[in-house]
C-alpha cells in the first residue's frame, strides 16, 4: 500500500482520538474492536479511524493512568482485554472535553459570516 | 503491555474480519478489508512500542547498532574512509593542540589578563629595556598598579654543592612572585629588606634544581649554593614547572646588583617590569597614568630621559609574540586538508548510496519514515567520523611530537602543549561537524529516492547526479592542494634564498661557544683582563685552530647591543634621540677567526689596551652614512648612554647580517668595533663574562671539543663550557621563523596530495565502472584501448585542469591578502611563476597517473562481458 493513500483519511490529532475513546469508556468498560466500531458508529462513519491508530492511543492512555486494562471475556466467549475508565481520566475527560468545547467554539465564530 | 500487543492486534483483526463475513463478505475479501482498515501494522506497533521507551534513545541505539552492521559489511571502504579521517582530523587535532597552547590558553599566573609588561620607549624604538631607578619611581608613584616588579635575565655558574654547572638565572624585585600571584612550594620571596645593595645574599632555587641537588628534601632552606663564587643561603623554592619568558634554575634580589646600572638612570640594561593592574583599571588607563609620570621624571631628569616614553602592554602579547599569527595560517592550512579528507569520503559515500537505493526504495515502501532514514545515515557518517577522530588522536600525539621536532626553539609557552581537554574537545566538535558535513549530501539524495523509479531500474541507479556532486568536489580537492602546494612551494623558495645570502662573514669552519671564566680569577678588573687573555691564548694553541678570540656579540644570534654614538665630538642634545649603532666589543682577533673583510686601515691589536688611545673600526654602511665624501680614518667617534671616546677612527670593515639574512633597512645598520681590552675597568666585570669565544676551524667540533675543554678546565677545573653552536646552526635557527611553516606546510602538502589523488582515482575508478556498458558498446563500434585511455585520463584531467585554474586564482588572492604568510617570503614573490608552473604541471601529472590506473583497466573491458553487465 502506498503511503499516499493513508494520508486520505483524516488524520485525526493525537489528543481527540485520547478524547473519543475516554468519552466511548464513558459508558463502560470495552475491548479494543468494540472502542473502534463505537466511534464509527457514533459518528456516522464520518470519522473512519485507522484502526490500528486505537492502540498507540491505548497505551498512551494506560500510561497516564487514564484508563486501566483488565483481562475478561468478551460477547462471544473470546478472550479479550477490557480497558476501563479510572477516576483521574473521568476528571481528565470533563476537563478535556470543555477545551474541546472552548475550540470549536472559536473555530466556529471565526467562520461565521460577521453578523449585522 | 506490549508483550500481548501481537496478540491484541490478531485478536482484533479476527474480530473485523467476522464482522465483514457477517456483512457478507467473502471470507478473503473479509479479512482483506480488515486488513486495509486496520493500518499499517509496523508502524503501529513501532508507534504502541514508542510511546513507553524514551524514543530517541531507543532509536539511536537501534541505529547505532544498524550503522555498525553497515561498516563491518563494507570492511574495505570503512578501512579507507576511517583512515582518511583519523589523518584529516589528527592532523587538525595536532596543529589546534600547538596554537591552543601557546596562543589561546590563558598563562599560568593568578588572574592572568590583569598582569601587563611595562617597557620604556623612545622615537627610535618602540620597547626598550627599563631603568632601574625609573622603575623605582614608577612603583613609588604608580596607582594603577596594585603591585610592580622587575627582573633581569642572566646566566650564573654554579660551582656547590655538586659539579659546576652554568644556569640560567633571574634577578628579580622583591613582590615578583606576589605580582605574579604565584606562591612558592617553600620559604617565602624576597622582602624589601633584601632587595637592596648590601641585602644578605639569598637566593631562591627552581624546583628542578631543588631534586637535582637536594634530593628534594624539606630541610634545604638554609642551605647555600655557590653562584659566581658567592655563597648565597637558599630561602625559597619556586613551584614545578614555573617561568617566565626563559625559566630560570636560580632568582637572586636585583637590587643587590652592579650599581652602575642600577644607579645610573640612563641605563637601559636588560631589565624587564611587569605590573598587576589595581582592580577596576583598564591597560589604557594605566598606560596615560604612567605616561604622566614618565613625563614628569623627562621634566626631573632631562639628561637620562629626555624623550623617553612608557608603553604598556599585556603580559600575554609580550609572552606569545610574533609566532601567533604564523600558528593561525598554519592552523587554517590544515584545515584544508581536513576538507579534502572530507570531500574523499563524501566521495565514498555518495558511491555506496547508489549502490543502496534499492535498498532504501524497498523500506521507504514498507513504510519506514524518511525522517528516521536520514537519521539513520547520518549516524552512520557520524560513527565513521567518531571512529576517524579516535584514530586520530593517536595520529595527533605522533604530530605533536613532529612538530615539536620542527622547531622546539621558536614556540614560546610549549610546555603547554599537549592533548589536553580543550583538544579533545576541539576533535570532538571537529568530528561532528566533518561527520554531518559529508554525511548531509548522501543523505538527503538517497531519502529523496522515489521508490517507483528506483525499484524499476537496475540496481545502478541514476548516477548522474552523483557524477557532477562527485567532480565537483575532486575540482574542488584540486584547488586546494594547490593551495597549499603552492604555499609550501614560496616558502621552500624563501628558505633556499636566504641560504644563498652573503651575511658578510665565513658560514663554514666556525665554532662558538661560552665559557664560565672561574671567579676566584676574577677578584679585579685587571686578574679579569689576564685570566681571559690567558684563556684565550691556551685555546689557540690547540691543534687545529686557525684563529679565535672573543666578542660581545655574535651576528644572527638575536641579540642586541646597540647604542646611541656620535661623531667628532657632535654630542647630540637629547641621548634617546640619537641615532643608534650596533657595538660589537671584540678582540684583535676576531675578524679574522670570522672571515669578515677589512676593506681600510687595520684592525684592532694586542697594542689596543687601556693604556694607549681608544680606537673604534667602523663597518661600510656606517662610512657610507656618515662619511660619504670625507676619509673616515682619523676621525672620532663616541658612543654609549655612559659614554666611551671620543675614540680614533682606525679602519673599515665589511658589514655584517646582524638582525637576519633577510636583513631589512627597518633595522640598524650602522656597526662599530670597539677593543674588548680597551673597555674601561669599571666595566670589565660585567661585559667579560657575556662574551662568547668565536673560533676558527677546519675540524669537525665534535673532534675538537675535547680538546676545548681540557684547555679550559685546564686553566681552572669549575669553569663550564656551554652553548656549543657551529656557525652552520646558528644561521640555519636565524631562519627558523620561516623554516617551521616550511616544514609544516610542506607535509600538509604532501598529505593533501596523497588524499587528492587517491579520490581522484577513486572517483574515475567508480566511474569507469559505472560506464561498463557504454564502454563496451564503444569498443564494440570500433573504439581502440588508445581511445578508451584518452577518453577516461581526459575525463579525469578535464577535472584537474578546472581545479588547477581555480586553485591558482585563489592561491594569487590568498598569499598576497594574507600578509602573515607573504611576511614570511624572501626573496619571492607571492606570484612567483615559477613556483605555480612547476607546481601545477607536478600536479598534473600526479593526477595523470592516478586516473592511468582505472584507464587501464577500461581499456581491456571486454565488449562482449560488458553488454551483459548490469
């Protein structure tokens, strides 16, 4: 696969995909597929994550404490690693999410029309 | 974590491919599509892997570990591209280790830049040595100042305890060591008390003298040491490795010396001061301080110092002197070649980059990123540059050494030369930039490849591109091996010029040295006259020697002894201003012995004593200036601050090279002869023993010698004969201000030669290799191995002759601009077309035979295994 055709997806920064899988976890504790189907389907499939880029994010994420993983079994009897929300990254999330807030808030004013 | 990241990767993927199979994809295309979303596995765990690791460190190592694995599997271009670079860079490692010991590291003194050296001037000379009563007023009267001392530079025999030797010797003020901030490994320095006429007769010993003659015990202070005859009880030991200017094995007060210098005002006898600024003051506030003063004593004592100034200076200028600016050219001449090492592995570099383009197309479609790509050869260009450095440092400390076998005389400070931490670091700093200079090109050509195109073509590649890079930079060697051939090539000049100057007197069959007449012969002026006249006679009664006498100064030697002079009795007003003549005192025989003319009159006789009238013989320049139509015989001529005469003009000898054979009008140039045994009793004493015995000889010294010596210590067993020199060496160091950046960039030349024409050949070498196939296809056509050789040689010269042309433009610039090496020629000039005719047509054909070699080779290409090479 060329490198190219990578770089058509939008490329999400590293700190909203650590955003959207703290929001997705918001609502339990889930394997590292379900996280990446969560997001698609939330979105609506606008936001088509390389899925792969889930996993540097999840340790990233495990190394701030953010989140911890814990061994369970999943829907259909597999093994699989369950990543779970911890208190500092509930806090980490509010926080997070009123700067995201902030942000597009901004972005949106600026690309308003000047109103009268 | 990352031991299950493998598995968690492979679980989720099954996961995404069912879900695909529940969507109703084929089983295949399911996990195809799984696939696809999923990414780029590498990089993925690279990323995971990544985020717990301090990054770069972890990278480095890895590409530390792949660049090693590089070199060993290329051994043949590591060997050549390593030593390349351990000579390049040792050489600059020896040559910055020379200049940052004499020029930039700072002296051994306590705050070193607040110490200056304060001369007295006047119209005629910008330095003169200091008055000793002046001094005494300066330092009475100076504020600037926080501490002054003087001191004199001498030589002393030592006669006890242990065998006599002669010593050099200082004598200095009492606070000389205090000024200087140094203390003293044990006892204390001179007080005031001491430092006067009459003080006891102490003295301070060198650490060296101090383990030589006292085993370094503790209880030597007390002792005695006998010097000139006279005991002097031992108060202080100076530290390891202590001096200034010379370094001294004894120091004794100044103020305990010959009152007639000390005394006299207008005596200007050797005496060196030297000053601490106070805090807060500026040299240039102390030099209009001291001006004041000294014009204050001109107005007090307008005998003694009318027109006299002061000039303040740094102690550090003083010290290193004029070799600073030849030490700078020397250190930019190496660097040339450290340039031309580069461009050779540069050269090497760009080779194997070609040679790995595929390999590089295949992992940058893999994936890799282009960034850690570059980074990776860079630190493979930095490892060879670290390995050259290490080797060269061994290199380095062989160069020290050679260099210091070049000229140990001139290099003021040499004690200081050494690889020491300042020269690692410069290696240090020196290796990275040499690493990420050659490293750059190759770097950004192979992480630009594209892999499409390089994966299609053979595994030759383009090499276009790296052809022009390629000539360009052995151009570029050329021009600069000229360079420096040429400069090697005006300096040889220079040296073989002054060789063939007539100095005005016989080079060969000349003899000189020293003897430390014994002192218990020299209680009077007159037992003094004997002794030397008794001494002189048993020398010229050895066998074997033709003539020999005394005189106070010898030619080239770099010493001075000019004074004021006038003629029949026109004493000039003010003493300073007065023109000036080099006086020689010598004996009747000395004209003889050194082979000088006597164009008029006669010379000096054993008649010639104190008792019968004085007489002078003057040499031509002076008759020229001051009798240009008149007889100077019969004339009278004066001459001296204390002055002599007026004395009867008798003869007229030739002029002699005193300052140097390239001798210019800047200097003094009138000369005078006065008769040793006609110099007044009050100065026997003190002018006797510095003379120096000339002798004339057509024996070889080393046969002589012994004889010399039986027939001294025969006249008395503690007098030591020393500064043993044939004429032959004594002009040979007159020029050695030249012959050291002779030699030096004589094998800077040598050595970028060497580089030069072995990257020319392996330049023409690889391109010849490149071209197989179109060679082939020519000899194919028709071409003979004649063609072939034009056609490879030709390339190769074309190089050559652009490179000549630039070199010899930038040579005509750099040696007429940079004035610390046209100062240094003789007898050339800085365009001399003979020196860059021959110099490029050597060069030329060096070039010539390197490319010959690779020629050769590619006129015996078969056509029909060259076609089939890819």
């Amino acid at each position: 696969m060329s490198t190219r055709e990578i770089g058509k997806r939008i490329e999400l920064l590293q700190g909203t995909l650590d955003l959207l899988i703290l929001q997705t976890l918001l609502l339990g504790p889930a394997h590292g597929h379900a996280i990446a189907k969560a997001i698609e389907f939330k979105s609506d499939d606008i936001l088509q994550v390389e899925q792969g880029s889930l996993y540097p994010a999840l340790h990233r994420l495990i190394k701030r404490r953010w989140i911890s993983v814990e061994k369970g079994v999943s829907e259909n009897n597999r093994r699989a690693k369950f990543y779970r929300l911890t208190p500092i990254g509930r806090r980490q999330l509010v926080i997070e999410t009123s700067k995201w807030d902030k942000l597009a808030g901004a972005i949106a004013r600026i690309l308003q029309p000047a109103s009268k | 974590m990352l031991e299950d990241l493998d598995q968690d990767i492979r679980d989720h993927l099954e996961r995404e491919t069912l879900d695909n199979i529940e969507r109703g994809m084929s089983p295949e295309a399911a996990r195809h599509a799984a696939v696809r979303k999923f990414g780029n596995v590498m990089r993925i765990q690279e990323d995971a892997r990544a985020v717990w690791t301090t990054v770069w460190l972890e990278q480095l190592l890895e590409d530390i570990r792949f660049g090693l694995r590089m070199l060993r599997k290329h051994p043949g271009f590591t060997i050549v591209a390593v030593l390349t670079l351990a000579l390049g860079i040792g050489a600059n490692s020896a040559m910055y280790s020379v200049v940052q010991g004499v020029v930039f590291a700072p002296l051994h003194y306590f705050q070193p830049d607040r110490l200056v050296m304060a001369w007295e001037n006047n119209p005629r000379f910008p330095r003169v040595f200091v008055s000793y009563p002046n001094f005494l007023d300066w330092q009475h009267t100076s504020r600037s100042f926080q501490q002054m001392a003087a001191f004199m530079e001498q030589g002393v025999d030592l006669t006890a305890p242990g065998s006599p030797e002669h010593l050099k010797a200082k004598k200095i003020s009492a606070g000389f060591f205090g000024t200087l901030g140094t203390g003293l490994s044990l006892g204390r320095e001179f007080s005031p008390e001491v430092d006067r006429r009459g003080g006891a007769p102490v003295a301070i010993i060198s650490n060296r003298l101090w383990r030589n003659r006292f085993n370094a015990g503790p209880g030597v202070l007390g002792e005695s040491v006998t010097l000139d005859g006279v005991d002097y009880s031992i108060v202080g030991i100076a530290p390891s490795g202590f001096r200034l200017e010379d370094d001294a094995d004894v120091y004794t007060p100044l103020g305990d010396g010959d009152p007639l210098v000390l005394n006299d005002r207008g005596a200007h006898d050797g005496i060196f001061s030297i000053a601490r600024l106070a805090s807060g003051v500026t040299i240039s506030q102390s030099q209009a301080e001291m001006s004041a003063i000294q014009n204050r004593l001109d107005q007090l004592y307008p005998d003694a110092n009318r027109d006299l100034g002061i000039y303040v200076q740094p102690l550090k200028e003083e010290v290193v002197g004029n070799v600073g600016g030849t030490l700078l050219l020397l250190l930019g001449a190496v660097g040339l070649v450290l340039l031309i090492a580069c461009a050779n592995v540069a050269n090497l570099l760009l080779a194997r980059s070609a040679a790995r383009k595929r390999e590089f197309a295949v992992r940058v479609a893999l994936g890799a990123n282009r960034i850690r790509l570059v980074r990776q050869l860079f630190t493979e260009s930095l490892l060879l540059s670290f390995s050259g450095a290490s080797l060269g440092l061994l290199t380095a400390i062989l160069g020290v050494r050679l260099v210091f076998a070049a000229a140990p005389e001139i290099l003021p400070r040499s004690e200081n030369i050494g690889i020491n931490s300042s020269v690692l670091l410069f290696t240090f700093g020196v290796s990275l930039a040499v690493g990420i200079l050659f490293g750059l090109a190759p770097a950004l050509k192979s992480s630009h490849a594209d892999p499409q195109t390089a994966l299609k073509e053979g595994s030759r590649g383009s090499t276009s591109a790296h052809h022009r890079t390629q000539s360009t930079l052995v151009i570029a060697q050329m021009a600069l091996t000229l360079l420096l051939l040429v400069g090697a090539g005006l300096l040889l000049q220079t040296i073989r010029h002054l060789w063939s100057v007539n100095p005005g007197f016989d080079t060969q069959h000349i003899v000189t040295f020293k003897v430390g007449v014994s002192h218990s012969l020299m209680k009077t002026a007159s037992s003094t006259k004997v002794a030397y006249q008794q001494l002189i006679e048993r020398i010229r009664q050895i066998p074997g020697v033709q003539a020999a006498d005394f005189t106070g100064l010898v030619p080239l030697t770099g010493q001075s002894g000019t004074m004021p002079f006038w003629i029949n009795s026109q004493k000039p007003a003010s003493l300073q201003g007065a023109p000036r003549v080099v006086m020689f005192l010598t004996g009747p025989d000395y004209l003889r012995a050194m082979g000088i003319p006597l164009l008029q009159g006669r010379f000096f006789t054993p008649q010639d004593t104190t008792r019968s009238p004085c007489v002078i013989v003057i040499d031509s320049v002076l008759a020229h200036n001051y009798f240009p139509h008149s007889d100077p015989l019969g004339q009278t001529l004066s001459a001296g601050f204390s002055p002599v005469g007026p004395c009867r003009i008798v003869g007229m000898v030739g002029h002699v090279k005193q300052w140097g054979l390239d001798d210019s009008n800047s200097n003094i140039q009138n000369q005078a002869y006065f008769p040793l045994y006609q110099d007044p009793d009050k100065w026997v004493m003190t002018n006797y023993p510095d003379t120096t015995i000339v002798l004339r000889t057509a024996l070889e010294t080393a046969t002589l010698m012994p004889s010399i010596k039986a027939a001294v210590y025969g006249a008395g067993s503690d007098q030591p004969v020393f500064a043993v020199q044939t004429m032959q060496q004594i002009v040979a160091d007159s020029m050695s201000s030249r012959r050291f950046p002779m030699i030096l960039l004589e094998a800077f030349a040598v050595l970028a030669l060497l580089l030069a024409s072995v990257g020319i050949y392996g330049v023409i070498s690889y391109s010849v290799t490149q071209r197989t196939n179109e060679i082939g296809i020519r000899v194919a056509l028709g071409a003979k191995k004649r063609n072939i050789l034009q056609l490879v040689v030709g390339q190769g010269l074309r190089m050559v002759l652009v490179g000549l042309a630039i070199g010899c433009v930038a040579a005509l610039i750099l040696t007429r601009l940079l004035s610390s090496f046209s100062h240094l020629l003789y007898g050339v000039s800085t365009n001399d077309p003979l020196t860059f005719v021959t110099i490029s047509l050597a060069l030329t054909m060096v070039a010539a035979l390197a490319c010959y070699l690779p020629a050769r080779r590619a006129s015996q290409i078969d056509p029909m295994v060259a076609l089939r090479y890819e």
